[in-house]
C-alpha cells in the first residue's frame, strides 16, 4: 500500500496530528474526518508542492520582483523562489507556519478572506495549492469544491496585470472547474502525473490571469510533462500567454522589505460572466478527447 504521509518536508498529507487537530481545522469541512478509500479520514490533504513546480512557478511569474501570497501556503514551498520578504500566507496549521519562512496569517482561508478582501490589496503573483477534495464554504453559505473555491479567492486578490497558478488534480479540473467563469482566464495547462512522488494522481499545472485579460477565446494550451521537465517550459508558459491575454508588462524592480502590496481602485470588480459559448467543450481540451479516457471521469 502507497504510503500518503511523507510526500514533502513537513507534509502530513491525510494524517490530523498536532495544529492539524484542533476544533478550527475539523469544522473548516465536513469532509476533514469522512474516510476515503484507504485512508481513516480525509484530513487536510496536506501534499506539498515539489521544487520542480516551485522553479517553474517562480520564473514565470517574475519572483523577485512582485509580491507573492500563497492562500494555502503549508510549509511555503511554492513561495520558495521568492525572497523572504515577498512571501505572503494563510495557513490553518500553526505546525506549517512555524516550519515556513513567510509573512503568515495563521487562520481558516474560509474565515480570513472577507478580511483580507476589505483591505482592497492585490498582488502580482498569488499561487495556489489547495486540498483537492474537501467542501467548503463561501461567503454566503453556499457548500463549493475547495480547489474551486481557492482559485475565485485566488482571483479576489489578483493584481489586474498579475500572473496566477493553479494546482489541482487533474480529473477534478476538467469535471467542476475548466468550464466555470472563473478558469476564464487560464491560459496554459501542464498536465503532470508523477508531481507528488509516492501519489498516483494526474494533477495538472493551470497559469492563469484576471478573466477579464482574456484577448480571444482561445481554448487553454495544454501539454503533458513529468515533474523533472518542469522548469524548462517557462518559454512554453510564456508563449501561451502571449497568445491568449492582453499583454502585461512584467514588474522591473523589487518591492522594499515588508512593503505592502499593491492596492486595488475602489469599486473595480470581476466581470459577472465570463463563461464560452453555450455548448463549448471545458477549455484546454479539444471536444473529442477527454482528459478522463474513454470511461470518463472518476468520481474522486
């Protein structure tokens, strides 16, 4: 049997031991104590992102010189290309905020994020790594996917000339998210079946921008890779991009230690749809191929 618990330095994967145990992280989801397959319980789905992604993640949206957030941050491993000081991140656990090197609000994303949103601040870079399958809540209440609801918090505090990623398993994109108004905005897709080593999962790499960036309805490129080829497709990353989004100089300076992010102009908001035409195939997909193979998507 695969061992889920020792995937990244200070991943606990499925286990609740220490902060991953306390009132807050068990009523963050329903799910957190539902069994699942072999596992006693779903836990908080703590599975690190590799420094193959990290590399990848941190060229293409120009660390160094941009503040970067992180709305699951972990132990930060995303965030490691970027300087210390342009580290930014919400974390449940106070376990991973004591092991990572980054600004950190210990607290329930759930929770934090009307907060967050009330100080209008917008980042050039904002990545994403959330539990794949727990059910959350929004702001009014309503049960969503959790990696669903990480990218629209995720764009809620998006820059309108940033950059954003996306981790997600790859089954779960292409069944509840691909075809949603908020993957509008990606624009490249790299599809990787070994990046979390010991877990058998496809998981894909999704690069996006604001929707509304968007310049032509150009479904999302898509390619597969294994985790090792990860940093060599910045040029691909890029060259997507130049073909699907409006064009968004690249920031040129560094921000001085602990400076802010960048503010939002009050009243600025998302467009209220952004979905393709009636009918139109989930985006990064051609219609007659399916991400899933011929007996469709699972059920995970």
């Amino acid at each position: 049997m695969t061992d889920l618990t020792t995937h990244a330095p200070g991943a606990k994967g499925s286990r609740l031991t220490g902060a991953a145990l306390t009132r807050e992280t068990v009523a963050s989801s329903p799910d957190v104590l539902r069994p699942s397959g072999l596992l006693a319980a779903k836990g908080l789905q703590q599975f690190y992102s590799p420094p193959e992604a990290a590399e990848l993640v941190g060229r293409v949206l120009h660390a160094g010189h941009c503040n970067a957030v992180d709305l699951t941050a972990g132990d930060g491993a995303l965030l490691a290309q970027w300087p210390r000081e342009q580290r930014y991140g919400i974390e449940i656990d106070a376990d991973q905020v004591a092991a990572g090197d980054y600004h950190a609000i210990h607290g329930d994303l759930q929770r934090v994020y009307p907060l967050v949103r009330l100080t209008r601040l917008g980042f050039r870079a904002v990545v994403l790594n959330p539990p794949f399958g727990l059910t959350w809540t929004d702001i009014h209440g309503k049960s969503i996917n959790s990696t669903l609801l990480a990218l629209r918090y995720g764009l809620g505090v998006l820059d309108e000339r940033g950059h954003g990623v996306l981790i997600a398993g790859r089954d779960r994109f292409a069944r509840e998210i691909a075809d949603q108004p908020e993957a509008r905005g990606v624009y490249a897709v790299i599809e990787c079946h070994d990046l979390f080593e010991g877990v058998e999962l496809p998981c894909v790499v999704a690069f996006f921008r604001a929707p509304h960036t968007r310049s032509n309805d150009t479904p999302p490129a898509w390619r597969t890779a294994a985790r090792a080829e990860l940093p060599g497709l910045v040029r691909w990353v890029n060259d997507a991009h130049g073909e699907r989004c409006d064009y968004a100089p690249a920031p040129t300076s560094r921000r001085p230690a602990y400076g802010p992010p960048t503010r939002r102009a009050p009243g600025r908001r998302l467009p209220t749809s952004t979905r393709g035409a009636a009918g139109s195939p989930p985006r990064g997909r051609p219609a007659t191929t399916s991400p899933c193979g011929p007996g469709g998507c699972a059920s995970r």
